[in-house]
C-alpha cells in the first residue's frame, strides 16, 4: 500500500473532519452511477431548466461565469486519487477558458484556490491563460484562496494577479476590492487568514473598509465574493475552518443590503439561505460534475444555474482520460469505505445496502439534489444503520444534518432578491 493510501485511511478513522470532508466528496462524486443512462440524461435535463430561461438572452441582463478552487496546477506527477481531474489540469482549464470566451459573459470569476500551491510557475501559466480572457474583452475577477499562499507572498499574489483587474476601489489593508459591472457591484474579499492557517478572517481594517463600500454603494445591487464560507455550517461549529471567522460578518451584510454571496471552498455546489442572506457554494471544475455556474441578473430577477463543462466540444480527449482516472479513484474508495464498515462490525448484504446508500448520498449532494431526494433516503431500510457505522468517524454527523436539513437545489437558484425599482 503506498504512503499516501496509508495517510488517508489515518486520516478517516480521526480527525481533521473538513479536510477529510473535501477528498471523500471529490471520490465519492467520481462514482460510476448505476442508473439507466436515459434516466440520467433525463435528470440531466431537469438540471438545465433554470438556463434556458429568456433572461440568458436579454442583451440588457448582467451575465457572469463563476467558478472556485480551480487548483490549477501544471504538474503532471500530481497525486490525483483526491481528484482525479487534477492529473489533467491542463486540459480541462484550457477548456474552460475556450467556454468562457465561446459564452462572452460580461464578466467571468473565480473565487480562490486558483493554483494549487501558488508555485510561481503555475501562477504564471494561468495568468497567461486568463489575460487571453481579459483580451476577449471579458472583465476578470479573482479573489484569494488559501492554497494560493502555499507558496506565495501578498506581494507576490498583487504583482501576478492585478494586472488582469481593473478594481473600482482597493482596501488597503489587503488584496480585497471592488469591481462594478453593468452597474452592479461585486465586493471581491480577500478572507485569507495567513496566521489561522488556512482559515478565513478579515481584520478590523478590511472590516471597516467593507463597511464604507456598502455605505458608498448602498444604491446598488451588490454581490459579496470570498472563498471561504459566510453561511454554511456557520450554526454548527463556530471553529469549522471553513468559515470566514467574523460572526458579525452577516449582519453587516444584511443591513448593508447585500442578499446574495458566491462563496467556494467545499469543492461542491451547495445554495442555502438565511434570514433573506443567499449564499452560493461553487463547486471545484476537477471533480464531480465538472460544473461552471452561470449567473443572470436583471432589474427584476435573477437567475443561477451551475451546468458541466462540455470537453467535447473542445475537441479534447480529457473525457476519455477522466473516465480512467475516476474509475482508479473509485476502486480505492471502494475498499476505503468497505474496510472502514467492516471496522464498525458491519458485514454482508448490509454492508453492501449501506455502501449503496452512501454512494447514493453523495451523488446526490454533488448535483445539488439532496433537498429532492431526502424522503428517498431517509426512507432507506439501512439510514439509520449508516449513521451509526460513521457516527463516530465524523461523516454520520455531517450526512444526518445535510440530509435533514437542505431545502434548496445546490445547482439552481431563480429569485427577484436582487431586485431594484
């Protein structure tokens, strides 16, 4: 067994819970799927709905593509059991990029995790790839992420990254601004707490800057941007890294009159709400899906929808290549969670029904589809089994609470909250 198989299965039987969260979600979402392909393509279907709607084609309408913890990464030995699309960066970031600049958004962002260490020459290979954005007239927005430190100074991140912005105002106290486009404005948030690790909290000075832009801008529709999360998992334990660690945070944006935040960090497409506050998790393109989300908003809606990468249409072979990768982190998977059952005295069929359940969970949380099949698996004959058997290694919590408790499509948001008189 080599070292890194040996680290994960230490890993999963502790602690460490958000980490491990992230590399379970990423091979969990690699699973092949069981169901007849027409019911897939018919579920696929349904998930496209929300962007086919008139306002895609309004010419007046504000038209963003969003996407978080890109992990970019030109490193062709990279471990990619975690996720196997990190084995072809290359290929499927050139295929976003060709996307973004076939689509022609008024404005294409990225909420953190851009590189995968911030080793320079990886930062220098995307900067390269999103000027060619920026050349096609299309605005860029990035903002930091904490693996784009790894490697890399505040100093360093301003000289590569600034060059392709064109901020409306700069905190000065970090890499945080602003950015106004078609007469909304996006808070892009530089939540790197480089002290906290990896972790996300803004200091008292970026605090009162954010304070002053929600003050001089308070006639506009403004969208907050951060990688770290404002509202998941924020009622549940108040050290979860990650969380922005500002509980006022929130409240000032309520009452500074922002109703919509696109967050990143969890790998995975998840939207929630809270007293009339959205957020927006965007989901990593290297693992699941493959998901991009497309933003539209006009004066009395908008409209959310995150939708797969089609590498096809690209003419790439990452297709073929992720079907081989996936397959590998499957299998390892497999035998991961049928030991870790077996460890909790769990054997036979049931094992095989609760591992069926498990896989069913996570499919489902990866296409933002939770809310719609809750009944379905709490209705499970072996549901209350399976958390019992992952009670204690961390994930029995976690599933019992996403499970119960998710109201809305992780994939699809159509609302007026946005709108202006």
């Amino acid at each position: 067994m080599s070292d890194h198989h040996m680290q994960w299965k230490k890993i999963i039987s502790g602690s460490g819970f958000f980490l491990v969260l992230l590399i379970f979600v990423c091979l969990i979402s690699c699973k092949k799927d069981t169901e007849p392909a027409q019911q897939r393509a018919e579920q696929e279907s349904e998930k496209s709905s929300v962007r086919e709607r008139s306002l895609w084609t309004d010419e007046g309408s504000l038209k963003a593509i969003i996407i978080s913890d890109l992990h970019y990464t030109g490193y062709k030995e990279v471990d990619h059991l975690s996720v196997p699309g990190m084995a072809v960066s290359e290929e499927i970031t050139d295929a976003i990029i060709k996307e973004v600049i076939s689509v022609h958004p008024d404005v294409f962002i990225m909420t953190g995790d851009n590189t995968n260490s911030g080793y320079s020459e990886d930062v220098d290979a995307l900067v390269s790839k999103l000027q060619t954005v920026k050349d096609s007239g299309i605005p860029v927005i990035v903002t930091t992420g904490n693996h784009d430190f790894d490697l890399m100074n505040e100093e360093e991140y301003e000289k590569a990254y600034f060059g392709l912005i064109e901020p409306s105002d700069r905190d000065p106290a970090s890499l945080s601004f602003t950015a106004m486009i078609k007469d909304v404005l996006f808070l892009a948030m530089d939540d790197k707490d480089l002290k906290l690790g990896a972790q996300g909290k803004f200091s008292p000075e970026t605090l009162k800057w954010l304070q002053d832009m929600l003050s001089k801008y308070k006639d506009h529709r403004i969208i907050f941007l951060s990688h770290h999360n404002l509202l998941y998992g924020a009622g549940e334990n108040s050290t979860n890294s990650n969380l922005i660690h500002n509980p006022e945070l929130a409240g000032l944006l309520r009452e500074g009159g922002v109703r919509l935040a696109i967050t990143g960090h969890m790998h995975s497409q998840y939207i929630l709400e809270e007293e009339g506050l959205w957020e927006i998790l965007s989901g990593m393109p290297f693992s699941g899906k493959h998901l991009m989300g497309n933003l539209a908003i006009a004066s009395d809606r908008l409209v959310y929808s995150a939708e797969p990468v089609d590498f096809s249409k690209y003419g790439t072979s990452v297709k073929e290549k992720l079907y081989e990768l996936e397959l590998e982190s499957q299998n390892f998977m497999d035998k991961t969670l049928s030991e870790l059952l077996e460890k909790e005295g769990v054997t036979g069929l049931k094992k095989g029904n609760i591992l069926n359940l498990i896989n069913r969970f996570f499919r489902y949380y990866e296409e933002g589809s939770l809310a719609e099949h809750r009944a379905e698996l709490t209705a499970d004959p072996v549901y209350d089994d399976m958390l019992k058997a992952l009670w204690n290694h961390n994930y029995g919590p976690w599933m019992k609470s996403m499970i119960e408790n998710t109201k809305y499509s992780g994939r699809e948001l159509e609302s007026n909250i946005l709108h202006v008189s």
